[in-house]
C-alpha cells in the first residue's frame, strides 16, 4: 500500500484520519459513551478499563434520557492512537453501550467542569480569596467568619488553575464532578 | 401474545421456543423450582454431569459440533463459581452458550445467604452479557435476549441469574420475536475495503490465506466460499487452531496449521508473504511469534467482524468489518466481476518455494523400539479413524498439537480444542456434549493422562447416558509440555511436572463400568485401536507413550517465524532472557 493512502476515518465528521495508528505519542481523548442505565453498567465500563489496563483520567456519568433511560458517561483517558482506538472499539463492543463519541477527533468540543473550593483564613488572605474568585467568577456558596466555599465552572484547566491560587491562601478541601462535555454546533 | 405462568415454567417454555433439545445441568437448592419444571416435560433432555464446570464445556462441545448454542443449568453460588472457567473457555474462544444459574431470594440477596455469589459482578468479565432478572415479568423477555445476544455477532457465552422467588412467581410470558433491542452487529463489509482487497488479490505474488475460528463460526456456508475462493485464486492456505476444517486438510492448497507448533511451510509463507488476508483469526500471540518481525513485508487484510480486533495487535491495510461469510460472497462476487485475475506465474513461483519448504518434512519422526511415540499412535489413529463419521476433542498441551499436527480435518464443526485459554480438562466434557449433539458419531476426546484427570468425573456422566465416547489417551505420566518448556528454558529442572501416583487406568474405567484399553507396544496399537472402536461404550484407552518426546516444530518465545525450531538437535540455548518472560 502506497504511504500516502489517505484511510478513511475513524469518526463520524470527518473524512479523514491521518493520525499514525501505531504512533508512540500519548493522546488525552474526551469520550462520551450513552449507554443504557441498567444495574451493572457502570461496572461494565470500569472493570473494562481496569481490566485491559487502560488509564482514566476522569468519569462523571448521569441519566439524561429518563424516558430511554440512556446515561451519558464521559470518560476523558490518555493512551498511544492505538491504544484510544482499542478503548472506543472495545466500549462498542459492550451490549449496553449505545455509541462511543470520541469528542476529541469528532471535531471542536465544549468541556466544562464544576468544582467546589473550601477556603479557610483570616485577614489578608481572607480577603486576597475573594478578590480572586471573582476574577475567576467562582460564586461564594456558603461562609463562615472563618471559611468560604466557592463554586466555580470551567474548562478543568482554568479549576487547575484556581486550585493553585488558593493554595497559599488557605484551601482545605475539594470537590470536583468531572469533565461534561458535547460537541459544537449541531 | 402472552400468557401467565411461573418464572419456572417460563425457562422452560423459553428454553422450547428456542428450539433446545439439550440442557446440561447440575441442580441445587436455587434452581428447584425450574428442575421440578424439567421433570415434568418431555421436550428437553437434560444431561446431569457430575461438576459444572463439565455442564460448561460439554454445552461448548454440543455448540460447537452443531453450530446451535449450548445451555447449561446451574445453581447459585459454588454452582455458579465452578461455571466461571467454562465461561471464560466460551469467551476466549467466540462459543455461543447460555449458562442460567439460580440466585438466592431477591430479599436475601446482599445478605450473605447460603450459597450466595454476586454471579453476575464475578462473571461480568468473562460473558459477553449477564442479567440478572429481578421480576418474573421481564424474564422471558431477558431469556430471549440472551439467545439474541449469544449468538449473533462474535458469538460468546451469556448468564442469566434468576432469584428463587423469581422461579416461584406468576407473570407474563412474551414470544420469541425477532429482537428488537439495539444490538445487531453488522453482517456486510465495507464494499470499497471489499474492493480493494480484490484489487491486492488480483496483484498479490506471494499471498497466502490466513484463516481461523470466525470461518466456523460464521456457517458451514462460510467454508463453502472459503473453499471456492481458494480453489480458483490458487492461493495457499493456512489455519490457526481454531479455524481447523473450514478448508480441507486433504485440499492440494493447504500448508497445515499455522503459529508456535504450526508447520514448517506454513510459518515460512507467513513469514516472506506480500499479501496475507486474514479470515476471521485475531493475530494471537500463539501465531504472530516476535511482533516486530511479524510477516515485515506484506499487506495485510484482516476480515473479523469484532471492530475491537482490528488494528489490536497487528496494523492492518485492509481493515473490513463484518461477518465472514457475507464478506467472502462479495469478494468472490467482486472478483468474478473484475475477470477473475491473479498473477498466476508470480503465484506459480511462490507455489515452488512453498514445495521446496514442504520438502522439510517437519512432521517426520521415527518410530523405533517398543516404545509408542504418540506421533505414531495419532498417525494410527487417523487411519483407522478417518473415514468414520468423526468428531475430534483434546484437552490442552503436547497433545493437543500433536493432534492439530497428525490428524486431518475434512470439515467444520469436526474439531473441539480450547484455544484461547487453554483449559486442561476441556476435552472429556467436551466429547460428552459432541456426543449428545450427533448421538451416532464417533466422538474421540484425544488427552494427555494429566488433563484427563482433572475432569474425570464425568466418566460417570458418559456410562449414566451411554454415552460412546472414547478417551485415547497418550499417557507419558508427564505435564508433557511443562516439561518440555522446563527443558528448554528452565536448565531442565522439572519442577512439579511429574505425576507420582497415577491410577490404573483400565481399573479405573472399570470402577465406572466403563471399558478400559491399556497398549504400550507399538505392534499393539492398531488392535487395541480397533478394540477400541468396536466397542459399544465409553472407552478408556491408555496408550503409554514416550516420555521425554518433544513437540516440534516449535517457534520459541520471543523469536519470528522463519526462526522455528524443527528438532532436539536445534534446542541448545534458544530462548533468550527477554523471550523467557513470555508464556
């Protein structure tokens, strides 16, 4: 086969998929998988994971059809091309999985993420906290003389960020959901 | 159209609408309620086996002999746990089975009741789908869902785990109706990959076919195309384990099984090939040997219709998807269509240096002495036993290979092996169910004395249904295969490998009021064979054989195809450090 043989791709949007399938590069793909929400799903697809060694990076999952009573979990991994195309193949192969969308090749995605930041201090920092948690438009959820807790949504590199400024400044617990995201445009 | 019955009622009435004849079972205190049902009914046979890991791998023996799916009937907990290696069998190796198993009480479960398992958490990873069914009402809506499941696509095993009470209770029964559940693998192949493969047929000098169990499993049909194909491209044609009689051993194009104890010629035509189509085979690691060195220059085709097996081991050029029987009539059709062209002198040359290769003769041995070599007791067993109506089983290690290497396959469905997960004990549960599936054949279970035993129960089971199966045994009172990786990779330590206190076969036959054969002259053999086939019954036959006889030609771990061992002579130092990791 000639090496410029352009293979047809491996997604639903585009024509073609010119990454390299057995390339050394680690990739991080967004994916999103809808699955029936039977008992026992969720355990398909981690035991999955666990069990042919792949990596998960971060899982929310939801029902978002309760009439069809599909879940939409979005699982964002890293691995070599080869490696994100055996996860998608092997997440297809599971009876309860409905599609396997791998946002990250599928075309420009949204990826947001919501977080909880508990912030304890006084004076100064206190202070410095809430100046920057406006600048990051985080929301003031609850407070104390002592304490705060922020709410804030974004891309996860934006709450890695906000994480990193709080440190110094008194943080004492987070809580984050994990990456939702959906494609753009229709 | 639905009815009102029990859960009970309802497997059994599912099981019949099926169209199942046969259920291998071993009942307990779960499954009461659906044994009381079977008792009452003269539709299903049921086979009691005497450990239900046997259930399993008879219900895989049954499927793959009749291409139907095999049912098994277990109980809850240890009923379910013994099923898990036969599960995994079935998975390993793409076989169509049904496994039901009984659960505690839906109120009882979570609270550690007696015999208790979470059956569907511990089989989750070695099913293809598991359910466990909490309301009598979605029962048979499951069970036939879970035929659906096995056997469409890449066929596997399934479980449905049913709760005491949900045997108990009333509810509606549903029809077996076509399935309109979103599961329905795609059988055509991507016409424009489909093109392009014929294009690669019609250039190829040096191809060769690389075909495995997908042919089997697709249909007798399948080896029907299989075999049109091969005979008017002229390509030659190798098989892994599994893929065993889609083509004819006796055919003018086959090369013999391919991989770690494959021919000669046929590792070498998959070594300097420039075109290998693969026809429903996975590139194992028991095939592919090194993975850098794999066939480096050839295109590759790859037909499967897992989309997960594409590009896993292999990089592939022609990947298409799709069920092996479809694919195969479109490109028959395809390349019909174009003129029927191959590079016939190119493919002629390369038909010589396959015959120069043949010229090895890698299957040759001696038989010297009074001592059985067991290549002569398997080559006596194939004359004598070739043109009966026959059906082959083996368990797992020397001589499972010797018997893929000695004996020819003329037909699909004809050869029952664990492959995949290599499960000592598979063979005689295995011949158990083949036999129950063609209830006149010739059903031999070929086995080594050590994995013999591991299910050697089941003798009971065979003289409870008169069963004739006949266990040829090649006894070398070894772990013949262990021994031999020990004596090449372990500085010949043979730790653990030798069987200290081995039974008297014939008595132990006897003990069952089975017939047991004991032959160790080679001036024997072809009598004892014979006695062996004349007799109405299961037989026991313990051909003590060679002790220390190695399995040749062998490709070590960690090296390509064309660095096969052919002999002792070759063995001194083989295996490197780094192959020495690899089982």
């Amino acid at each position: 086969m000639s090496a410029l043989k352009i293979k047809k791709g491996a997604s639903a949007k585009s024509a073609y998929n010119l990454r390299p399938t057995f390339s050394d590069v680690i990739e991080r793909h967004t994916l999103a998988v809808l699955v029936e929400n039977e008992p026992g799903v969720l355990a398909r697809v981690i035991g999955l994971f666990a069990g042919r060694g792949y990596n998960i990076e971060s899982l929310t999952v939801a029902e978002v059809d309760h009439q069809g009573h599909l879940s939409r979990i979005t699982i964002v991994t890293n691995g070599t091309p080869q490696v994100i195309e055996q996860i998608k193949a092997q997440l297809g192969r599971i009876v309860t999985v409905h599609k396997v969308h791998d946002l990250t090749v599928e075309g420009p995605s949204v990826e947001r993420e919501l977080a909880m930041f508990k912030v304890t201090g006084q004076g100064e920092k206190r202070v410095e906290a809430l100046r920057l948690a406006d600048i990051f438009r985080a929301n003031v959820v609850d407070s104390t003389l002592e304490s705060f807790v922020f709410e804030i949504t974004g891309a996860p590199e934006k709450i890695d960020a906000f994480a990193d400024l709080m440190r110094p400044l008194g943080l004492a617990d987070v809580a984050r959901t994990g990456v939702a995201a959906l494609s753009r445009g229709d | 159209m639905t009815r009102q019955m029990t859960g009970a009622k309802m497997v059994v009435q599912a099981l019949i609408d099926q169209g199942v004849d046969t259920v291998f079972g071993y009942p307990g205190g779960a499954v009461l309620p659906i044994y009381d049902e079977i008792f009452q009914q003269n539709h299903i046979k049921h086979i009691l086996v005497r450990h239900e890991q046997g259930a399993v791998h008879a219900a895989e023996g049954y499927a793959r002999s009749t291409g139907k799916p095999g049912v098994c009937l277990v109980t809850s907990g240890p009923g379910a746990t013994n099923a898990v290696t036969g599960l995994t069998d079935a998975l390993m190796d793409s076989i169509p089975i049904i496994v039901l198993t009984g659960q505690v009480p839906t109120f009882m479960i979570g609270s550690d009741a007696f015999q208790e398992a979470d059956t569907v958490g511990i089989t989750r990873p070695c099913t293809k789908h598991n359910w466990l069914v909490k309301e009598t009402d979605a029962l048979s809506g499951v069970l036939h869902e879970a035929f659906h499941v096995a056997t469409s696509g890449r066929p596997g095993p399934v479980l449905v785990d049913i709760p005491k009470d949900v045997q108990f209770a009333n509810g509606s029964y549903t029809e077996k109706k076509p399935s309109t559940s979103h599961y329905q693998p795609k059988l055509k192949g991507d016409m424009q990959e489909i093109e392009e493969l014929v294009a690669a047929i019609e250039k190829a000098k040096k191809p060769v076919f690389y075909t495995g169990g997908g042919v089997i499993n697709s249909g007798p049909a399948a080896s029907q195309l299989l075999r049109e194909l091969v005979a008017a491209t002229n390509f030659p044609i190798t098989s892994t384990l599994m893929g065993l009689g889609a083509y004819p051993a006796s055919g003018e194009n086959w090369l013999g099984m391919l991989g770690m104890h494959g021919l000669y010629e046929a590792n070498m035509v998959m070594h300097d090939c420039d075109l290998m189509i693969n026809i429903g085979a996975r590139f194992d690691d028991r095939i592919t040997g090194r993975l850098d060195a794999f066939s480096p220059n050839s295109t590759k085709a790859h037909i499967d219709i897992d989309p997960s097996s594409i590009n896993k081991v292999i990089r592939v050029d022609i990947p298409i998807v799709g069920d092996v029987g479809h694919v195969l009539e479109d490109i028959l059709k395809i390349w019909k269509s174009r003129g029927r062209k191959t590079n016939a002198d190119a493919v002629g040359t390369w038909w010589n240096q396959i015959n120069e290769w043949k010229k090895v003769d890698c299957l040759k041995f001696q038989q010297a002495g009074k001592v059985i070599k067991p290549q002569y007791a398997l080559e006596r067993l194939e004359a004598l036993t070739k043109d009966h109506d026959r059906y082959i089983c083996t368990e797992v290690g020397q001589h499972q290979m010797w018997a893929a290497q000695y004996l020819g396959f003329e037909d699909p469905n004809r050869w029952m092996t664990s492959g995949g997960l290599g499960t000592m004990g598979y063979g005689f549960p295995a011949s158990i169910g083949v036999q129950m599936g063609h209830p006149d054949a010739l059903v031999i279970n070929v086995a080594g004395e050590a994995s013999w035993l591991m299910n050697m129960q089941e003798l009971g089971t065979a003289m409870q249904y008169n069963l004739p199966v006949k266990q040829f045994i090649l006894n070398n009172e070894r772990l013949g295969m262990v021994r031999q990786w020990q004596e090449l990779l372990h500085g010949e330590r043979y730790s653990s490998s030798w069987s200290e206190s081995l039974p008297d076969f014939v008595k132990l036959a006897e003990a069952f009021g089975a017939k047991g054969i004991i032959c160790s002259d080679p001036d024997d053999l072809d009598d004892a064979i014979m006695e062996m086939l004349n007799h109405d019954g299961p037989v026991l036959f313990d051909c003590l054989v060679e002790k220390h006889e190695n399995c040749f030609p062998m490709i070590p771990s960690g090296k390509a195809h064309n660095e096969m061992l052919l002999g002792e002579a070759d063995t001194q130092g083989v295996i490197d450090a780094k192959g020495s990791v690899l089982v």
